[in-house]
C-alpha cells in the first residue's frame, strides 16, 4: 500500500507542476503588465516593478492554491484513469475510497504548506513589495532604511520606526530644526492614530524644547499634531489588508471593536485567509468526483475544462457574495461560510455516490 500511495503521490506532484507553472506564469505576467504602465512615475523604474513582481509570488501561489489543488488533482487522477492504472488498482483490491483517502492524504500536506505561506511568508514580503512600490510612486521625497520611513516637511523631519498593521505608525520621531539648521524641538511618541490624517493623535509623547545649552523636557499621554504628510505621502503608510498575516488581522479586528470603530472589512479579510486553506481542501474533494464520479467517462481535457469552470464559478460566487454580503450588513464569517457549507455539502453527496 505504501508502494500505491507514493505512486499516486507523484502522479499528484505531475498534475500540479504544470498547472502550478502555467497559472504563476500567466498572472505574474497580468501583474507585469499592470506594474510597466507605471514604469516612469515617480521614481518607479522597470527594476522596481521586477522587484515587486517577485517579491509579490508567494501571495500569487497562496491565491492560486486552490485552482492548482482543483485542476492538478483533476490531471493526475485523469492521467491514472487513462492509462487505465485505477482500473488495475481497483482489479488488485484497493477500494476507491483508498485511492482517495490516499490523495487527501498529499493533498493535507499541500494544504498545511499554504496555511504556512499565508501566514509567515507572505506577509513580510507583501509588506515590503507595497513599501517599496509606494515610496517609489509617492514622488514626496520619503525614504525608507532600516531605522524606518523618513519624511521631510520644510525643516521638520519625520522618522516612523514601523506601521503596525498597516495603519498603526509606531516609533515616531519628529525632529523640528530652526533657520540656523540648529534642532530646537525634540518629539517621540509611541504611536499615533491618523484616522484624521491631517490632525494625529500622537500617544505617550515626550517632548523636549531646545534653548542654547539646555532643554526643557514634558510628557503627554496624547497630544494633537498637525501632519505635515501629503495623501500621496500617507498613501506610502497605508497597506492593503491581503498583506497581513492572519494573527495581525485578529489583532486589529479586536482594536477596532475596542475603540467601537467598523471592521467589517477585516473580519471579511480574516475570514478570507482562514477559509483559504479549507478551499483548497475542498477543490481536491471536487477532484475526486471527476474521475470516479458521473465524469469519469470524459477525456482528461474535458475534465480539465470542466474544474476550470467549476473553481472560477465558485471564486465568483464567493466574491459576490462578499460583496452583497458587506453591503447589507451580514456577518463576514456566514457570508465566507456560507459559499464553502454549500459547496461542501453537494460535493460530499456526489463523493459518497462515486467513491
């Protein structure tokens, strides 16, 4: 049996190679393209948009996952089914349900590496990509090191040690210098909140005001600060929600609900992510289906061509019904729910009639 299921376990790595190659290859030249029509703005160079490219892939092959769980289990299972190699396995006593415990079986391990992408690989780069890519376009004259962002005002200087969450800025320095390029004030704050993004609530600020050889120093647990950031600027400060890990997402969610602000949209991202992986479990229970099921006569292209129509179906279902969803107020997790419940209660019926 351990013979059978390592067959059936590279016949699976052959099904998803290609398809993985294909679909990485085809969106990451959709991304190309979008990011060359902003080649030019800014200081955004054809190596920027490269850079961003790559280090955006690992987000591509997390949303791809499903599609490459779905249409590769369909290939490697058709290729078997052709080569009339289930018809032998099944001859030899091994019970479809085996074969298709044995393909869950490989398809757990796909699924445990996408959860680990999402959640520690992804971010990080995502993050960085969009950090990159923002400063780049921004044409505010920000710079980022690895002390954090730096942004210039006349003669303030900003330094942002780092964005939690991607709308939390952390570590604020301010430094303020007079006509003589002497600083004459000093501001660290540990964070700010910029839901007005001309007037920041800067938390636990100490302050310090030069005066030739001395200082004076002060505390405030807040205090307003009038931003000297641009749109374009705060734009660079800002990050989409798919580049949060799942545990920041959480996170933020439960901020958000303490200061009884709305978080609809990032319950709806964390939901999103966690389904992710429990999609790409049920796209290769979908597989199943097609090789033992009603479709079992059909040539591989046909069952190809029916997943591919199967999987888009239920991604735009889904994202309909996100959208619906946020519109009229139903919560983020029976809106995610509800599409996979459905999808897994049909696809289970026919999984029991097949196999």
């Amino acid at each position: 049996m351990n013979i059978l299921h390592r067959h059936i376990g590279a016949s699976l790595v052959r099904g998803y190679l290609p398809v993985f190659l294909i679909l990485l290859s085809v969106f990451s030249l959709i991304v190309l393209v979008d990011e060359i029509d902003e080649v030019g703005k800014g200081q955004y160079t054809f190596f920027k948009a490269t850079e961003f490219l790559t280090l955006t892939i690992p987000s591509r092959i997390v949303f791809l996952a499903p599609f490459v769980a779905l249409l590769g289990s369909i290939m490697a299972l058709g290729n078997l089914a052709n080569g009339r190699e289930l018809i032998a396995m099944q001859a030899s006593g091994v019970s479809p349900f085996q074969i298709a415990s044995a393909v869950m079986k490989y398809g757990l391990v796909f699924i445990l590496g996408v959860a680990a992408m999402e959640q520690f690989v992804t971010p990080p780069l995502d993050q960085q990509a969009f950090f990159g890519r923002s400063l780049a376009l921004s044409e505010s004259g920000a710079y980022q090191s690895k002390q954090g962002f730096w942004f210039k005002d006349g003669r303030r200087y900003v330094r942002i040690h780092k964005v939690l969450y991607g709308k939390i800025p952390e570590g604020i320095d301010i430094f303020e210098f007079n006509a003589d390029g002497q600083l004459n004030r000093y501001l660290h704050a540990r964070e700010a909140n910029m839901d007005d993004p001309e007037k920041w609530i800067l938390k636990e600020v100490q302050q310090k005001t030069i005066h030739g050889q001395a200082y004076a120093k002060d505390y405030a647990e807040v205090m307003e600060w009038n931003s000297p950031l641009r749109q374009q600027e705060m734009r660079v400060l800002t990050l989409p929600t798919s580049s949060l890990s799942t545990a920041d997402l959480y996170q933020y969610v439960q901020i958000l609900d303490r200061k009884g602000q709305n978080s609809v949209r990032y319950e709806l991202a964390f939901w999103q992510k966690v389904f992710r992986p429990l999609n790409t479990g049920l796209m290769i229970l979908i597989a199943i289906p097609f090789v033992f099921g009603p479709l079992r006569t059909m040539t591989t292209g046909k069952r190809v061509l029916m997943g591919a129509m199967t999987g888009l179906g239920y991604y735009l279902v889904t994202q309909v019904l996100e959208h619906v969803g946020s519109m009229i107020g139903l919560s983020p997790v029976m809106t995610v729910l509800a599409p996979f419940g459905s999808l897994l209660g049909a696809t289970l019926m026919i999984w029991r009639q097949s196999v």
